[in-house]
C-alpha cells in the first residue's frame, strides 16, 4: 500500500492487464492446443499429419499447433462445399438469414474470448479487438443477415457462384473471416476459409461458433495452412470463385493461376494511401486522425494512411503537434488495456519494417522516434515519422506495413492531388479540410476506392471496401459487395471456360454499298480506303500494312488497317488526353448517345446491308438504353454509423480497353461501347477481327455525332495480339475482352502487370437478347465504387 | 514559467519570458481567433477513446482518485445554501476521507484535502472562517452568476465584495450573447475588467459551454477568456442543460496548449457540472495527462467542480482498501 503515496506524485499509468486465462484454458481443451481442419462440420486431422505452431508475437510463446493443409486435405473441403452447395443455394433467403442472424449472436456471445484469442495471436491491442475488430465482425453478419433475407427480391435474376475459396491476411484475422464470409453465405455460396499462416486461431473459434449455430455442414469449410495451402486452393477447379485480401505481389499470383479458369476473383490488396491535409484543417484532430491512420494495428493496415501529405505552410507546427503526441503513444502488451501499439505480427514483419525505415534513413529522410523505448521481449516497433521525404524516395514508394509514416508537402489542391495519385496503389485515402468546397472537390479527383473526409479507418459493413489500381478489385461490403458473390442466373447453365460457340456473321457483307468489286455500273466503284480512328481522327496504321477483309464467299469485301502496338499507344494517350468526358455531366453524355443512334438510324439501310436489319435495330435500341442510363446510374447513400453520409459513387474505370466479340460486328461494338462511355470511360476499342467493316463504317457515324475526339477509338487488325497489347500497357485501367478462352487467358495472365481489372468472356451470348446484352452488369464493369464518408457537424 | 526559446522559434512569435504563475494576458488578436478550427465529429472521436484507450487499475486508481480529491473544488450552489450546510461542506473539505481509509491507504502524511471549496457570494465569509488555517481556499462563483446579465457595474462589484470578504478565487462568468454573437471584442473587454477587479485572485472564466451552441465557439470564448487573462477556463455554471462532457473538455485543453504554445502562459482548466462517479473523474484527469501533461494533474491547473462526486470516490477507495463494495451512507455526507 506504501506505493499509493508514491505514485500519487509520479502520477503515472499502472499495467491493466486483460486476463489471458480463459483464451488459455480455450486452447488447451482442443487436444491440448492442437487444430486439424474444420471439414463438412467436423474437426478433422490432416492427411500427412503436419501441424505448424503459431506464436504470440509478444511473448515469442507457442499458443498452438495448427494443422498444415495438403492437397487432399484441399480436395476433401471443396467436395465437402461442392455437396452442400445446391441444397444451401436453395434454402429460401430468410432461412439462410435466421442462420447469419445465429452467427452475429454467438459472436457476441463470446465476444471476448474471440478478442483475447486475436490479441494473442496477432499482437494488436486488446482494446483494438475488444472495440473494434469484434463489434465489426458481429456487425457484418448482422448486415448480412438483411442481404441474405432481401437476396431475391433485391437481386432478382441473379444466383450464387457456387464454391468459393477465401484466402485472408494475419492484420484483421476475425474480422476478414467476417468480410469474406458473410456476403459469400448470405448470397448463398459455401466457402473453403483459408486463415493466414501466421493468425489462424480465431478462424478456429469461429467455425466452432459455426458449429454451434447449426450451419449445415460443408457450407463453411476452414482448412489451415502456409501460402502452399493456397495455392492448392487457388487452383482447384471446382473452385469457382477466389477473393483473396493480401499483399499485391500475392495478388498478383492468384491473378496469374487463375487467369483463363474462369473462376471469378476479387483483391483487395496492398496500399499506400495518402493523408492529405490543407491548412485549414483541425490540425489538433487531424493528429488523432493520424494515431488512427498509421499507429492503428500498429501500421499493419492495407489502407493505412501511410503518406501524410501536408500544405506548405502548415507542415512544421503539424510535424510538432505529431511529435508531442508521439512521445505519449504507449507500445507494449497487447493485452494491456491502456496501450495504443501492440506487438508486430512475426519477427519476418519487423524485419521489413526495420530494413526499410535503414533504407529511408541512407537515402537522406529525417526519422524520428519518440525517446522512450519498446519493450524488448517480443516483436515490438516504436511509431516512426519522416520528414524531408522526397516523393522518389523509397518508404515514399512502397507499402511499408509497419508504424512508419513517411510526410511531405505540398503547395496547392491540384499538387495534393497529384501526389496522392502519385503511386500504383488506389486504395483509400484521408482529406483534411473545414471547407466543405475543397474537400468534395478534391475527394472525386483522388484515385482510391475509399475516400474518408475529416477522418479515417472508418469501416461498415454497410459500405463498400476495395481498392483502385493495384489495390485489387471488387468491393466487400453494402450491396457493391453482394455483387461479388452472384452471377446472372442466365450464365448458369454455362460451365465455368466452356469455349465460345461463336454464331456466323448473319450477312454476307458483299452487298454492302460501299465494298469493292464488279458493280452493274459503268463506272468502277471509288476506292475506299478504312483507317483506324485515334482521337477523333482516321489515321493510317503505323506500320502501313492492310488486311484483307474477306465475306464467307471467299470475295475481299475491302481492306482495314493493321493496327500495331503502336497505333495502340497512341490510341491510349488519344483516350486519356480525353478524360474530361467522364467530368462531364451524364445529361451531355445521353443527349450524344442519342445523337449517335439518330445517326445511326439515318444510315440504317447501309449498315443493314452489312450486318442485317435486326442487329442495326438492336444496336440503335441498345445506344437508346445506355443514353438513359447516362443520367441515372446513380450512385448510392449507405447507412453507416456516423453523423454524416457516406456516399457510394460510381466513378467511370477510366481508360478501357474493349475487345469486342467477332459475331455482332456492329451491335457487339455498340453494347459494349456504349455502356462504357455512358459512365464517362474513354476507349481503345478492337473490332470484330474476321468482320470489322461494320465498325470502321461507325467511326464515321461517330464523327457526325459530336463525340469527343479520344472517347472512343477504333484499331482493327488482330484481335488476340492487340488486346494483349491493352493489357499489358500499364496505363490502361481496364480491359474487357470477348473472343476465345486462349484469349481470355492471355488478357488475364497480361492484366496482373498494373492489376488492371478484366472482363473476359469466352462464353457465348446472345447479343441480341437484352437480358444478356445490356443493362447493370455492363455499366457496373464501367464503373468503380468510391465510397465517401463525409462526418458533419458543427 | 519559462517559455523555451524553440517553442517560441517553432510558431514565429515573440512573447516576453513569464515568472508570475498568473496569466498576464495577451491583447486580443482576432485573427487567431478567428482561424480557429474545430471539427466536431473528428473531437467527439477523441473524446470518445479517452476513457477507451486508458485506464488505471489498483494502487494506481487509488493514486489517481486520491488526486482527483485534492483537485476538487468541493461545491455547493443552491438557492437554499445555509450556513449550516456550508458548514458541513467546509468540515467534508478538510477530511475528505475517512481516516481509517487514509491509514490504510498509507497516505497520512499527504495531508489530502480538496482542492477549493467554492459557494456564493453570500456564504464566503462562512466558508473563509470554517477553512481558516487549512490551506484550503474558498473560491465565489461571481458576476451574476448563473446567467451573468446582471448590470456590468454591479457584476465588478460583485467580485471585489467577495475578494474583499476574504475569497482568493473568483469563478465569473461570461456573457454568452456576446459569443454567440462573435463580439470577440466585447468579449475580451468584459473579462478584462473582471480580471482586473479580482486583483490578487485567481480568477476562473465560465464559459457555460452548454449556451455556446458549437465547439468553434467554445473554442474560440476560450481563446478570448485566456487572452484577456483568465487563470482558468472552466465549462460550465452547472446550471446548463449539458454541463462539463468531453468533447467541449478537449476542445479546451486544446485551447490552452494553443495559448501556451504562443504565449507561453500555462492556464488551468476546470470541468464542472455533472461529475457525479469516480470513473468520470479518471476520465477527466487522463484527458489532461493525454493532451496537456502531467503539470495539468495538480491543482495548480486543473480543478474538479463537483458536489456528489467526493463520496463516490470515497466508495471506491473504500473498495480497494476493503475487496468489498462499498454503501454511500457509510461514509459522512458532504
């Protein structure tokens, strides 16, 4: 009792420990803390009989023995989610609701076990799970319960995927369990959770909560593992579908092996996410915007904001607000209540971080740290800030993953702006402002799927999250990320890469008016010469060299160019210098797609000649449809908990390129182009390459339709090795591609390069049937989700 | 106190070095007042991790609860105060705790006592006669209060009647039109003359944060109070709807690292209405060891205006010396 007196002068802060004991006690009655695998609702052992330990990463001690995934073990979960698939897809909506209602409940219920189990195992702070991790998981099978009860009515004609396969990080174990499986149940897939080598308990505990709330067997399948297990996974070919959170190099992996399988894929991947603040900030705030943005999780977070960028004038009093607030961070055991930064995940991690702050230090950057001193028992990092970083410098580059914040400054919005875009990553970002102006001014023109106003490391399940760029695609939750799991029921019948069965050019283009040949005139016909169409103008091929177009009676109906990489680099800088169309308002973009099909309509007849009268009357239907849809693809308001709003906006992908399918020369050029402009894209598109005639005709509608020079450009020649060029150029953001599953395969294994997002189709589709040829699907791969958070309040 | 020369390096402004633990005051600069920013939502995040992100447990409650005695301004402000029940207050303010509680604390020789005990005008040469020789300071709320709309000359009167009667702490309080109204300088004028009136005595500046409708105003009256020389900003008379809660507390501790920072003034603060249980009082106290240090957690600096809190503080030591949980009619009424 002596020390009362003492430290009623010293004033200074005790240890408030959180009881490990009954996480122990959890372990220790689960064969003495050793996991096999969760398969068709039973604990099984591996196979081979490996097991790996996993290590509390602040005391070094060893919690448990985790199996080690084979292929059979793999195989035996995906049969187990195969079986169970029909009958779970087939439960009514509101049953599958009762069961993620059931989860939400028993994840409350044992809400702190959960949050000891993950500050063991992952090092972050009790608090941190205790406050946020957990609540958030409960909170997102409570959301999706809704989405399970609404799935029909809100997702009429669509249906699940089928199996899916789940690969998630160590930073949020629980949390991504929670993300990745309540949208894949609610939308009523089964799912083969693959948990991170590093973290895999709480995955554990969670699937004996499954267990306990009656989840049929087989529909929620974890199998542990090192990124060997995985890749079984990945590869598997009942697997039809992979979502995977982690770094960009393992992304871009997964993009790889599953390129050309048809699985569908959604990344969320690596960031480096700006921290913009202008000098009208809260400055006081924006330091607790930065302990939340970087000092969170102890940096370990994708969308940490990890580069603070500072107007000018401000950047010396914000860089002493933050160092005085360093020195009151308090890192040490994850379990203490009152500590802000826990543990580093595994001594691999500090390695990283350590190696790269050294890196920082010699390439001229200022470090600081605050005076006191980490903890040396276990994996620990104190918080770390640089100034004078230049944007070259290395830690300015590339994801660090640790507590380190890299600062710079900038002088004006449209600079803030450029050096927030200024990287590979588009995953969040932070502005910083009072005046609502700047803010929503400049929150539109950053590249990242998350933008929070006055804030950060905001998360609901009622918003979507996902990155821009080589952050990944797809977004995890709202109704954006219920998407992720459902497909058109149309495309059921089809297996996954089943090759296109391409339908024949419905007419012989050999009447069309303008071809070559013996005419009954007297005089010969004039020659026609077909160009590629870049910004606006028709512009003859790089390389000077035509092709030979010839009708399925063996006649040369006419000659087009042969487009080569680059007339394709042109066409890329033509349709970006064009970007200002997706600024525009949808109400410009519909009054020119109107005009398109008015123009169109008026040369019916000739482009009847070459494609049939219904294709040309479907192609003008379809320019008619995505000119209504270009002023009312609205976005979206989502019901987050905050004072505030959080806007979900569609925003154009940007610069696409479109490799249209070869057997609707004109209305597969219109359905797809269309769409994309209509959202505000520019294009680089391929025509169809045996019939292409129809497509170099359009250009000259377009040309009479005041469609802006870039917005649409048109390069025929060879469609394989065209749109491989697309996809590898790494300032294309996206590429769609119909043709054949040899194709589809090279624009998936070429889009990994920058992770440009892909729709590649090698299946048949009836163009002409609208369900199937037009419509959301087509303007929601137009489009990105930004999600703003905007809090309010005076 | 001393003003190092980096600070005053860092914000570009030159103030005289200070050695009077008072503050002087600085003239009224509408510029700084006026590029004050406060973001409500991002205040109330951090407002609301405070008592999340920190806590104390054991020897260090006790410690802490102990402290937070010793920063009380033990207060009564009834329409139906006596001599009898100021009486008991002042008799409350010199033995705080149960001496069997102090023995077994083992913090006999801190001598802790509250901070100030603060009554009306009218019942300080009653308060000043009970604490005699205590070391106890009785401090008058004043100007009007609770309102403060009394006319201006009989409000200076007022606080120089009650130094006169022996106060050595005078609580006024603001007129709030004039900051929902963003007369900054008549604001500035108003705590001027007041401070001036209160002579030796340490004056604190309610802002009755409750009527001042938003954090940019709280923020900005603090800056005004402060610059017009206020030793302490307090929140609230306690008669407001909503008196002392976090979110205003950080906006004005904020206020008063800002004013350190460019005047080198050291200012205290004091919460008041509405802190009635222990844990209230941790909170408060870790808002200032996280955002101002540890010189904010003596009473030089930081004040606890409270009436039911001392016995629920008491309870709670009582629990930690005892293991068992403790009953309010076991301990001497306030």
């Amino acid at each position: 009792m002596a020390t009362v007196a003492k430290l009623f002068e010293t004033m200074e802060y005790g240890p408030a420990p959180e009881s490990d004991a009954p996480a122990l006690e959890w372990l220790r009655q689960h064969d003495n803390g050793r996991f096999g695998h969760f398969v068709n609702g039973r604990w099984v052992q591996p196979t081979e009989g490996q097991y790996f330990e996993t290590i509390n990463p602040a005391t070094k001690a060893v919690l448990a023995r985790v199996a080690q995934g084979s292929k059979a073990d793999v195989a035996a979960a995906v049969a187990a989610a195969n079986a169970a698939a029909p009958a779970w897809a087939a439960l009514p909506g509101h049953a599958r609701a009762r069961y993620l209602y059931a989860l939400a409940r028993e994840v409350q219920r044992h809400s702190r076990l959960l949050a000891v189990l993950e500050s063991l195992d992952n090092g972050k702070p009790i608090r941190e799970t205790r406050d946020l991790d957990i609540p958030l998981v409960a909170r997102h099978f409570y959301h999706h319960a809704g989405w399970a009860q609404l799935r029909d009515t809100e997702f009429p004609g669509y249906v699940p995927i089928g199996v899916v396969g789940q690969i998630i990080p160590w930073n949020f174990p629980l949390l991504m369990v929670a993300w990745k499986v309540a949208p894949a149940l609610a939308a009523g897939n089964t799912v083969i959770m693959k948990p991170a080598e590093f973290t895999p308990l709480t995955a554990l505990c969670f699937a004996e909560i499954a267990q306990a709330a009656g989840l049929p067997p087989g529909v929620f399948n974890v199998v542990t593992g090192d990124g060997a297990t995985g890749t079984v996974l990945v590869e598997h070919p009942d697997v039809q579908k992979i979502a995977f959170t982690g770094s960009t190099e393992v992304g871009r992996i997964i993009r790889k092996a599953t390129a050309g399988s048809g699985k569908k894929l959604t990344l969320e991947l690596g960031g480096k996410s700006p921290f913009i603040v202008f000098d009208d900030a809260d400055l006081d705030s924006v330091v607790e915007g930065v302990v939340d943005a970087i000092w969170f999780n102890q940096g370990q977070v994708c969308c940490a904001g990890s580069r603070l960028l500072v107007q000018e004038g401000v950047a010396d009093r914000l860089t002493q607000k933050l160092r005085a607030r360093m020195e009151k961070l308090r890192v040490g055991s994850p379990l203490d209540k009152a500590v802000d930064m826990g543990a580093i995940v595994a001594p691999v991690q500090l390695e990283r971080i350590r190696g790269l702050v050294e890196k920082g230090v010699e390439e001229g950057a200022k470090m600081w740290q605050p005076s006191w001193a980490c903890p040396t028992e276990g994996y620990f990092y104190p918080p770390t800030l640089f100034t004078e970083v230049s944007p070259a410098a290395t830690i300015a580059q590339v994801e660090i993953f640790g507590p380190v914040l890299v600062s710079m400054t900038f002088r004006t919005p449209q600079e803030a702006v450029e050096l927030a875009n200024n990287t590979p990553y588009g995953l969040a970002a932070s502005v910083w402002s009072e005046n609502i102006n700047l803010a929503l001014d400049v929150a539109p023109k950053l590249k990242a799927g998350v933008v929070w106003i006055n804030s950060t490391n905001l998360f609901d399940a009622a918003s979507g999250f996902g990155g821009y760029r080589e952050s990944g695609f797809g977004r995890e939750g709202g109704r954006e990320g219920m998407y992720e799991y459902l497909k058109s029921d149309w495309e059921k019948g089809l297996g996954p890469g089943a090759s296109g069965v391409t339908r024949a050019v419905p007419v012989a283009n050999a009447s069309a008016p303008q071809a070559p040949g013996p005419k009954p005139q007297a005089l010969p016909p004039i020659d026609r010469t077909y160009k590629l169409f870049i910004g606006g103008k028709q512009a003859r091929p790089d390389q000077g060299y035509s092709r030979k177009i010839v009708g399925p009676d063996g006649r040369v109906l006419g000659e087009v160019a042969e487009g080569n990489r680059k007339d394709v680099r042109n066409a890329v800088e033509a349709a970006h210098a064009a970007t200002g169309w997706g600024r525009g308002s949808g109400h410009m973009r519909a009054q020119i797609l109107y005009f398109v099909a008015e123009n169109l309509a008026t040369r019916a007849e000739e482009f009847a000649a070459r494609v049939g009268r219904e294709e040309v009357a479907a192609s003008i239907a379809r320019l008619f449809t995505y000119a209504a849809w270009a002023d009312k693809w609205d976005g979206a308001v989502h019901h987050t908990p905050i004072r505030g709003v959080t806007l979900a906006m569609n925003e154009p992908v940007g610069v696409l390129g479109i490799a249209t399918p070869d057997d609707f020369p004109l209305l597969g050029f219109v359905s797809l182009v269309a769409p994309a402009i209509a959202v505000g894209n520019t294009t680089i598109v391929i025509p169809s390459e045996p019939s292409p005639l129809a497509a170099t005709e359009f250009y000259t509608v377009l040309e009479t339709s005041d469609v802006p020079d870039g917005v649409i450009n048109v390069i025929t020649g060879a469609k394989d090795p065209l749109a491989k060029v697309l996809a590898d150029h790494d300032d294309v953001d996206g590429i769609w591609y119909f043709g054949t599953a040899a194709g589809v395969k090279a624009v998936e294994l070429a889009s990994a390069a920058n992770m440009k997002r892909t729709w590649a189709f090698a299946r048949s589709r009836d163009w002409l049937d609208p369900r199937q040829g037009e419509g959301r699907e087509f303007l929601r791969h137009a489009s990105e989700v930004k999600n703003i958070w905007i809090p309010y309040g005076e | 106190m001393k003003v190092t020369s980096e600070r005053l390096r860092t914000v570009g402004i030159v103030r005289p070095v200070l050695t009077d633990d008072r503050n002087p005051g600085v003239p009224l600069d509408l510029d700084v007042i006026r590029g004050l920013r406060v973001n409500r939502s991002a205040v109330e995040r951090r407002a609301a991790t405070i008592p999340t992100r920190r806590t104390v447990k054991k020897e260090w409650q006790a410690a802490w609860l102990l402290r937070a005695i010793t920063c009380m301004d033990l207060t009564t402000l009834q329409g139906d105060d006596t001599p009898g029940n100021v009486l008991r207050l002042c008799a409350k303010a010199r033995r705080p705790l149960r001496p069997d509680l102090v023995d077994a604390l083992g913090v006999g020789h801190l001598d802790i006592k509250v901070g100030a005990v603060c009554v009306y005008h009218a019942l300080v040469p009653t308060a000043v006669a009970a604490l005699e020789g205590s070391g106890i300071p009785v401090a008058a709320v004043s100007t009007g209060f609770p309102a403060g709309l009394s006319p201006f000359a009989q409000r200076l009167e007022e606080v120089q009647a009650s130094v006169a009667a022996g106060a050595q702490e005078i609580d006024i309080v603001i007129t709030r039109a004039h900051a929902l109204t963003g007369d900054w300088p008549a604001l500035y004028a108003e705590v001027r003359a007041f401070r001036d009136a209160c002579g030796r005595a340490h004056m604190k500046a309610i802002l009755g944060t409750g009527d001042l409708a938003t954090l940019t105003n709280v923020a900005r009256a603090s800056m005004v109070a402060m610059m017009a020389g206020a030793d302490f900003i307090k929140t609230s008379t306690g008669k407001e709807s909503v008196n002392a809660v976090l979110p205003v507390g950080v906006v004005m501790v904020r206020m008063i690292r800002e004013y350190e920072m460019r005047t080198g003034s050291a200012i205290g603060f004091k919460p008041a209405g509405g802190i009635r249980t222990a844990k209230q009082a941790l909170d408060w106290l870790i808002l200032m060891k996280e955002e101002l240090g540890d010189r904010w957690l003596r009473r030089a600096l930081f004040r606890l205006g409270a009436s039911s809190l001392l016995t629920d503080i008491e309870r709670q030591l009582e629990h930690f010396v005892t293991g068992r949980y403790a009953a309010a009619h076991r301990h001497p009424m306030v």
